[in-house]
C-alpha cells in the first residue's frame, strides 16, 4: 500500500490565483481530513470528510473548499490564494473504528508546502 | 473553544534518561487523546492512544498516562535515544474532528 499519497510537494502561487491540492489513499478508509500547519505550529483542521458525497468544516475553512466523490480522493480548493494561505498541507486518513491497536489511526501524507507571494 | 497546550521550548536531554512531555488542556472533554512524532519535513506518525476511561498505556519504551481531572496527559520516553530527537503533538478528538498542540521538540544528546 502506499498509503495517503499528495500532490505536488511544493507549489508557488501568485496572489488571486487558484489551485488544488491533491490527495489519495489506498487503505479504503472512510475518514479523511484536511490540516494545514504554520511554522512552530500544530496542525489546524481545516475540513473533514466521512464518506464519499459528505464534508464538514473544520477550524479554518474560510478560503478553501472541499469535494469527495469517491473513497480514495480527497482533493483541497484554494480558488483565491492570500499570503495568508502560505503554509504546509497534510492530507490524512482515519483508521475506522474497529477493534485492534490502531483502531482510530490518523495516517498523513508527506505534505504540501504552499507558497503565496 | 478548545485549547491545547503543550511546551513550546524544546526539551534537551541526556541519551539514556526518561524524556517527559506535557500536553494540557481546557474546555474540553475528549474520549481519547492521541501522541505523534514528526520529523522536520515529515507528516505526523501515529504513536499512541489513550482513551478517558485508561489511566496509562505502554509501548515499548512509550507510555502515556490520562488524568481527566487534571485535564493532562503525559507522554514519557524510557532510556531515550538520540533517534528518539523529533517534534512530537499531541491531539485530542471531539468526534469526528481533531485539535492539536503545537509539539514539543525533543533533542536527545549522546
């Protein structure tokens, strides 16, 4: 498997303009979730999704959109970049609530560092 | 809203000693809490998890320790490495979402 995988690694974006950011996982998991992460500090939910067809807000939506339609997919919109947005963005997926010792899991991908200039 | 505090100096220790971090919290009620370690460069990895009905956890030379009342939770690594050198968060979920700290960045000197 391999894993939460996202796309591109990096990317510079100039004000106004637009991009996704991609995500895919293998592990056919249901939960996935968008976080982005400034320097020195935690990861900031940004949104969610528990299943195909169904997102939800996170801390810090204002300026991002979400869509999931299918399993695997997860992709993040910004439509208008700020320098506001310059960040790092890590996709991840949830482990479902069965028993075992990683029940609940959050599995990341590697990150995408976002530069809005 | 929540907040989740843990220390932001780094902790320095000795390879071989118990590093000990700290993860507190306030307006909050999580069922479980979570500990990742990330790498400069690096996504978050899963350590551990302890839910609000376990007072403590291990794995390997991992343990975790939950007071609800305290609003605290402990994260310890026995006979540290200096590969045990990293940030590591803590996170707490409130249903389907998670809140993390800011991580503390552990350096273990040989």
């Amino acid at each position: 498997n391999a894993g939460v995988t996202q796309t591109p690694k990096f990317r510079i974006l100039k004000i106004g303009q637009s991009m996704t950011l991609q995500c895919t996982q293998d592990m056919n998991h249901n939960y996935m979730y968008w976080y982005r992460q400034d320097p020195g500090m935690g990861l900031k939910l940004i949104y969610y999704s528990v299943g195909a067809g169904i997102t939800d807000k996170g801390e810090v939506p204002n300026g991002y959109n979400v869509s999931r339609s299918t399993t695997e997919d997860f992709p993040l919109r910004l439509e208008l970049a700020a320098p506001s947005q310059t960040s790092v963005y890590f996709c991840a997926s949830r482990h479902p609530r069965t028993s075992g010792p990683f029940q609940e899991t959050q599995y990341f991908g590697p990150g995408t560092r976002l530069l809005v200039l | 809203s929540q907040k989740i505090e843990q220390n932001s100096e780094a902790l320095n220790i000795q390879e071989g000693k118990t590093a000990t971090l700290t993860c507190n919290y306030t307006n909050y009620s999580p069922a479980y809490l979570q500990w990742y370690r990330q790498d400069p460069g690096r996504g978050p990895v899963f350590l551990l998890l302890i839910r609000e009905n376990e007072k403590e956890k291990r794995k390997e030379r991992l343990k975790v320790t939950f007071d609800t009342t305290l609003k605290q939770s402990l994260f310890h690594i026995t006979a540290s490495q200096p590969a045990d050198s990293a940030t590591y968060l803590c996170a707490l979920n409130n249903f389907n979402k998670f809140y993390f700290g800011s991580g503390t960045k552990l350096n273990v000197k040989p």
